[in-house]
C-alpha cells in the first residue's frame, strides 16, 4: 500500500483508491475480516482499539458505510464522534481542510464521503491520520469494493484462479480445474455488472480491485451514455481483465472476447452486480427518467441464471427498483444479507490496518 504523505509526525496510510492496493492488501484484509468475523461471533467483539477514536464525517447520505464503520470502532473497542454535516463549522462555510485539521486534534483515524472527485485525496494531502475514502462523488468507494471481494471469497472459496483455501474449505462453483501440472488451478469467473457504471463509484473501485485477478471477465450491461469510464476499462485491460459490453439483461447473446460462446448475459453469470442509476448525478431530471427503471432484476430473468451454489447476486445498496423484494429469499441473493454484514468485519480489518499499522490481528487468542 502506498504510504500518505509524510509529515512532521511520520508516515502514515490512507485508503483514498484501489489503485494504491496490492494484492497482497487486498488478501491480507480478506483474512484480517474473517479474524474479525470469528472474533465478533465468539466474543461480540474486542479491545484492539481501545481508547482510539474516528471520526466520521459524511456530506452526503448514508446508511450502511456509515453504520458500519460506526459498528466496526465499537467493536474494536474504540470509540466514534460523528461530525453532523448540518450543524458543524462548514454550515458557517469552514473549508473541508481546516475541518481535517481539527479533527487531527481529537481523532485517531477519519472516515470521509463527500461529493467531489478527489475530495478525499486533498484532505489526506492535509491530514495527519489515516484519511478512508467512503466515497468521492463519482470517484471511487475502495472499502465497499474491499467488502465484494471479501464477500466473493467467501461465496465461492476462490476469486478468479486465486484459491486462498484449500479446495474442501471453499465452496466450490463447479468450474475450477486443478491443472496437475502447472500445480495451480485454473478458472474463470464472470462478473456481470449491471446499472449506472458511468457514475457509480462502487463500480469504479471493484472492477480495478478484481482485474487485479488472474481469471476475471468482465460483462458490463449499461445503457451508452452510462457505460463504465474508458479510463477504467483501459486500466483492467492493461491488467489482462477479458471484457465485453451489452445494453441488454435479457436474451442478448455476449460473447467475452471473442469467445465463441453462445450465451446471454445472466446465464453465463458467476455474479451479478446490480447498482443503482445514481438519480443525483443527472443534469436534468428528463435525462434521469430516460433510464429509470432500466434494468430490473426479477423472478422471471433470474431463472435463466445458475442454480443455487454457482452464482450469486450483489448489490452495494441502497436499491430503489433495480432487485424485486421477491428475489430477497433467494438463496443466490448475497445483498440481503451477507454482503451487507462482511461490510462490518471489512471496515475492522480496514480500522485495524490504518490505525494500528498491521494487517492481521495478533491477538489471535481473542478467536477461542
Ligand atoms: C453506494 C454509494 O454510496 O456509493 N452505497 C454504499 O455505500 N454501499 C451505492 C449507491 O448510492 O448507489
């Protein structure tokens, strides 16, 4: 990971994009959140970061991200003070960096969601403690991305070709081959990402943290003028990321690459990453109810997907229309509610790393 800027205190880290993960972040935090999830069902939590406070300041609406970060310090042991967009310094038109400044004086990490691209990057630029991205307008989410990986991992026992369990640990989707004389597995995983890939920053930030695997592909659905930036589909090219685009979730047939496959979006689908078109980035409203309600998961359109046990459904939440409620009992449905509970243990291991500068817990005793 990328060390934050150096300052009179010493270096520290931030999480402001998934660019600045390596892999080995990225698997080491895997493993810190399944630490967390045994400690949390074992023992309800821990004192890991006891006395240690965040702050949380968000600028624009929230209920899993915040919540869950607010959950995760409290289970660490810490403690949270939460700046009130409302009725803080900046109503009185105090900048976002002397609002950093303060909180270095009182806190020990800060979890920041605000409406400019880059806004968190300018207040790590200013900050003595570990800046967390939790949302840069149109940018990037990295810690929501940290939970779909996370979650990925645990639904399925591997991401891509990457096994980090042993084969009868992980649940398995059927696909993967052990390759006895290359003595590795080799696997491909389909991630059919659905919505508003233009704006969407959950999107953003897990399409570069998966092309970070060997053995991805891609299935961007989108209407044109919302399809994923082309700066990020270089980026995951560049990566060796497969990738094919459609504008259709129904009977389109898609082939990834090339690939000779006569198959439609969902059905071919390991995954599916629905989000929601993001109504508040919209110039106008015209140009928004052109493509509401575009895209609807629901009973009928998942039945040409996998059974059961080899794809799964996800979504960063909150959903307006995009999942019909009568998909919520599904058992391929993972955003209701596994996905949303890994976004607790991934923001520990998160809290943990940043505050305390290391990756796995070593309390491990905390686990019995
Ligand atoms: C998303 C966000 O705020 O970017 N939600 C989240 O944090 N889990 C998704 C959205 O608002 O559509």
């Amino acid at each position: 990971m990328k060390l934050g800027t150096k300052t009179q205190y010493g270096s520290y880290k931030n999480l402001i994009s998934v660019l600045d993960l390596t892999l080995s972040d990225i698997i080491s935090l895997c493993n810190a959140a399944d630490i967390f999830k045994k400690i949390v069902k074992n023992k309800g939590g821990c004192d890991m970061l006891r006395y240690r406070i965040l702050a949380t300041y968000f600028s624009e609406p929230s209920t899993r991200s915040l919540c869950s970060f607010h959950a995760a310090m409290l289970r660490l042991g810490g403690n949270v003070i939460n700046v009130d967009n409302n009725h803080s310094s900046i109503k009185k038109g105090e900048s976002l960096t002397d609002t950093i400044r303060t909180l270095n004086s009182y806190c020990d990490a800060i979890v920041l969601r605000h409406p400019h691209v880059h806004s968190t990057e300018n207040a790590a630029s200013v900050s003595c403690i570990p800046v967390i991205n939790a949302g840069d307008g149109t940018g990037e989410h990295p810690s929501q991305s940290l939970v779909d990986v996370y979650t990925i991992l645990c639904e399925f026992g591997h991401i891509g070709d990457y096994f980090p369990f042993t084969k009868s640990n992980g649940k398995n989707n059927g696909k993967s081959t052990y390759d006895q004389n290359n003595n590795q597995y080799e696997c491909n995983m389909t991630i059919v990402v659905v919505g508003d890939l233009k704006h969407g920053r959950t999107v953003h930030s897990l399409v570069q943290l998966l092309a970070q695997f060997n053995g991805i592909q891609f299935i961007f659905v989108s209407p044109i003028n919302l399809r994923m930036p082309d700066h990020i589909i270089e980026y995951i090219k560049e990566l060796g990321a497969k990738i094919a685009f459609t504008t259709k979730l129904t009977n389109e047939i898609v082939s990834v690459d090339q690939n000779n496959n006569q198959n439609d979006a969902l059905s071919q689908a390991d995954v599916v990453y629905m989000t929601r078109i993001q109504k508040e980035r919209f110039e106008n409203e015209t140009e928004y109810n052109n493509v509401k309600g575009l895209y609807i998961l629901n009973k009928e359109l998942l039945a040409r997907a996998k059974p059961e046990g080899s794809m799964i459904v996800m979504h960063p939440l909150p959903r307006v229309d995009e999942i019909h409620v009568d998909l919520d009992d599904d058992p391929r449905s993972a955003y209701i509610f596994r996905q949303m509970n890994n976004g607790m243990y991934m923001r520990m291991a998160i809290l943990h790393w940043l505050v305390l500068d290391k990756l796995i817990p070593d309390q491990i005793d905390y686990i019995k």
